[in-house]
C-alpha cells in the first residue's frame, strides 16, 4: 500500500519535524564504549497481588503486567498493550536484555483478549513470541501504527488496523481510541530506521445516551444538569520530551483521567533525552496532560540503559516533592497491580486534583 506523503512521511520512512538531529549509528558506539552502567540484580522477588474484579459497565479496570505491558479490562472487552512474556527483549532467544521481574499476570491467567494495541516496533515492545502465543489462543484484533502489517502477519495475526497520527478506531462498543504522537523513532532487523510509525494510545469509554426530556410534564425525569464524563486513559508509549506533543494530545483528546507514563530508560542523557523521558520529565509531562493520576511504568523489568533499577524511583520522590505532585497523584504499582477507573459524573473542567476517583483493588 501506498501511503501519502504528510508531514511526518516523506514517501520512504518517518520523521519529526523540528526535532534535534537524528541520532546516528556512531552515537550508538560511543555510548557502548563509554557506558558506566549501574548494577541491576539479576532476579527481583514476585510478590503476588489480588486478581483484578470483574469490570462493571463504565469501569476501566487497568493491570501492570511490567514494563510497557499493561491489561485493560472493560464490561465489553479487554485489551493488551505492549504485551510482552518473553524472558528477553532481542532479536535472539538467548541474547539481550533478560527479565528480572516476572510478569505480573501469567500468560495462562488473562481473560479472553480481544484487541491489542502496539506502540512501535522496539523488542521491548513488540514482542513476537508474545504476540504469536496471543494470536493462536484469542486471535484478538491487532492495532499499530502505520506499517506494522508485515510484523503481525508474521506473527499470525489475521485482523490488523493500522493507524497514522490522530487517526481514531472503536474496536468494540463502548470504547474508541486515538493514535497519538511521540517524540520516539522505531528501527527493527529486515527494515531500515523509521520504516514503521510510532505512537501511544488515548482510550475513551463511550457514555451512554442521555435520558430524553419529559415532554408530559413530569418534571422527576428531566434530562441531569451535567452529562457523565466515560473514563479517559492515556498510555504515553516511549517518547522524548515535547511541550508541543503533549498540549497537542490535552487539546485534541482531553485530560486524562488516568496517564501512563514511562519513567525508565534515560541515562545517559546526552544520548536518551530524544527518546525517553526522564522521571522528572514524566512529572512534566502530567502536567502538560493534566491527568487526574499517572502511573510510572518502562522501569524495573529489562535492564535497557545506564541508571540502575532503583533510580528511576528515587529520581521520580525528587521530581514529585520539586513539583508539589502527590504519590497519590503521580504513582508507583507493583507488576499485577489494579486500578480501578470508574466514570465520573460532572464537567471534565471540575473534576477532583486529588486522584482520590482512581482506587487500588
């Protein structure tokens, strides 16, 4: 197929516009030759959480799995992010980063999946072992950015949506959602570098139709004052920072009730800030979001960049208490966690800062 030229497009890969240089192969290897990594424990203990409730009509119920893998549970279907099972993230079954953590929820134990939404391309990602496994047993929809056709055929999926930038699907009633940008790039074995799009994902649970106003009178059944506000998520994927994506994302699609944003991945800077955001960086960023809470995620599972596992934590305390940011609104689950996002009543302009809405199961 092909796809029209725009302005991140130019008829062979995909770019930015008024971003820093592109990286280049040769900044690749002086990072290798000049990282000072931290040690990282080869194994972290599994604590088990609670099996998430059964979502009700307008509830979100929203599970880490680790790293960018995330459950979402809805009363009409569920959805897998980024899933990952794999024990490493590579090209190769026996090189690359290694799992530290378990996941959170065995492959075993997730309810039927119907749809599954991929980031971009990156092994720790977009996993094919993992989507080949999802594939055979629920063979769910699959939807990616722009030319990830190829890479989900392989892996057996048969129904495959690809999206550009702010392009919108509703895959099942109840819920639609919106290819968002990133300041990321995408690179794979068999492609050249930005051959494939990049993106995140903002979930909205469809509100039911209003009541229709009394036309005999009855004034006990008139229309309510204020119309429901459907649960909103927002799962960032891998970016870098940009003020002008992420007031873009807040104007377009809203505030987030709940924001998924990585903390992890970021050292050195020189080489990672125009990729991933740093913890302080992800406090900025739910603040140019306005989400009601955000969870850190992309932290604590492969060990992918120079900071240790622990940094991305302490550095987040630091950037929370600069910011005024509460752990309540800005926080921290453990791998098989829940949240539950219930719909709220009212304008989205008075919803509450507190985060108090967004309750652990």
């Amino acid at each position: 197929m092909t796809l029209p030229l725009s302005d991140h497009f130019n008829g062979k890969s995909f770019f930015q516009r008024h971003h820093e240089r592109a990286l280049r192969r040769r900044d690749f290897w002086r990072w290798q030759l000049t990282t000072r990594r931290k040690p990282w424990p080869t194994r972290v203990p599994f604590v088990e959480q609670p099996a998430p409730p059964r979502p009700r009509e307008n509830e979100m119920i929203v599970t880490w799995i680790g790293h960018a893998s995330f459950l979402i549970q809805t009363a009409h279907g569920n959805i897998l992010i980024d899933p990952v099972f794999s024990p490493r993230v590579s090209p190769f079954s026996w090189f690359g980063p290694k799992r530290v953590h378990p996941p959170g929820v065995a492959f075993e134990a997730l309810p039927p999946i119907h749809v599954v939404l991929l980031s971009h391309d990156h092994y720790d990602h977009c996993d094919i072992p993992t989507l080949r496994r999802v594939a055979a047993k629920h063979d769910p929809l699959f939807i990616a950015p722009l030319r990830h056709g190829d890479l989900l055929a392989a892996a057996g999926a048969r129904r495959v949506i690809e999206l550009d930038w702010w392009q919108t699907h509703r895959p099942f009633d109840g819920l639609e959602l919106t290819l968002t940008p990133t300041k990321h790039w995408s690179n794979r074995l068999g492609r050249p570098r930005n051959y494939r799009l990049w993106g995140g994902f903002f979930l909205t649970m469809n509100s039911p139709p209003a009541a229709p106003e009394s036309s005999s009178g009855d004034t006990t059944r008139q229309r309510p004052a204020t119309a429901p506000v459907p649960p909103r998520l927002w799962f960032a994927g891998d970016t870098g920072y940009d003020a002008e994506i992420f007031r873009a994302i807040r104007q377009r699609c809203g505030a987030p009730q709940l924001a998924l944003l990585p903390i992890g991945a970021y050292e050195p800077r020189w080489f990672m800030a125009p990729m991933h955001i740093n913890p302080a960086e992800a406090v900025q960023v739910h603040q140019d979001i306005d989400a009601d809470v955000s969870v850190a995620m992309h932290w604590g599972t492969f060990r992918l960049t120079d900071e240790s596992r622990d940094d991305p934590l302490v550095d987040l305390e630091e950037a929370r208490l600069v910011a005024g940011i509460t752990t309540t609104q800005f926080r921290v689950i453990a791998p098989g966690e829940s949240l539950v996002l219930p719909r709220k009543d009212g304008p989205t302009e008075h919803r509450p800062r507190s985060g108090s809405n967004i309750m652990s199961t």
